[in-house]
C-alpha cells in the first residue's frame, strides 16, 4: 500500500491481481450477475486508487476494500432494484469432477445455490458470500461489516437457517 500512495503502478498491479477474483467473487454472489460484478470490481479498483490516501493503516487492507466492494454491489442493487432476478443464462464455474454427469450434477446444484441466494435479503447474502465464499472468519465479518463478532455468529446462523429452508429439497438428494 505504501508503495501504491508512492504512484508505483506495478505495486498497484499486484494489488489488483491479488484482490481481483476474490472481490469478483463477493459481487457476483451478492448481485447475482456476472457483468454486474465485473462492473462492481472495476469500480473499486477505480474507488481504491482514487482514495489510497484514505485508507487507514490501521485497518486491515483486506476489511477495508471488502466493505468498498459491498457497498458498490449494494448500491448497484438499489439503483437498479434488482433483488430477485437471477441471469438464467448465466455461466456458472463448472466443478471438477469424475466425468461429464458429475460435472453436470455439480453446476445444476450451484445453480441451485446460487438462485437460493438471490431470495435472500442483501444483507443475508453478504453475510454468506464472506463466510462460506470467501473464507473470511466471523472478526473479519465483523470488520467488513462494522458489527460486534457476536452479532456476526447470530446473524449468519438466521441467514443460513433461511437459506437452508430455500434448499431443503436439495437434502434429499
């Protein structure tokens, strides 16, 4: 980061293929569309190198563009209100598996995931998507989202039971 506020464009080059997918990622799940999110990851990038002079030291870097690419999908979601469609033509990432039927099996069941998703309230979602999608632990939930750890815990067991009550014919399966 000290390197980026210096004007180094290759530091800033490592920042972005560092954070790319995974902020790509965190839209995509939140919004639902592929080129939405790809909109949503340009922008922080763009929001990041407009206010790298703003960004507390103090903070974790991860934390903060977290919450800037949040903000950005939440924001895109209320400009368009948008909440429930999903692309049905949107290309999913294939899962490795065995063969052509596992490959398939697994798509059709992200799918599945993903749509279920998009029943839930933003804040729902947002809540999944940095624990389950991006691997983040429930301190940085915290930090991300500006809540107390336990208020994280609480709120991600009501989104997952919501979520869960959307796939309950998927536990037969």
């Amino acid at each position: 980061m000290e390197s980026c506020r210096r004007g180094d464009h290759a530091a800033f080059a490592v920042l972005v293929a560092r954070y790319q997918r995974p902020l790509f990622n965190a839209a995509y799940r939140v919004l639902g569309n592929i080129d939405d999110a790809a909109d949503v990851t340009q922008a922080v990038f763009l929001k990041i190198a407009q206010r790298i002079d703003e960004y507390d030291s103090r903070s974790k870097f991860f934390s903060w563009i977290y919450r800037i690419t949040l903000n950005e999908a939440i924001d895109l979601l209320r400009r368009y209100r948008r909440e429930e469609p999903l692309d049905e033509d949107a290309d999913l990432p294939a899962a490795e598996g065995d063969g052509p039927e596992s490959r398939y099996y697994h798509a059709q069941i992200a799918d599945r995931i993903q749509r279920a998703l998009m029943r839930l309230k933003v804040d729902d979602r947002a809540l999944l998507t940095l624990k389950h999608f991006s691997g983040c632990s429930y301190r940085e939930i915290g930090e991300i989202l500006e809540l107390e750890e336990k208020t994280v815990k609480s709120r991600l067991f009501e989104a997952r039971q919501r979520l869960a009550a959307l796939l309950q014919d998927l536990k037969t399966t």
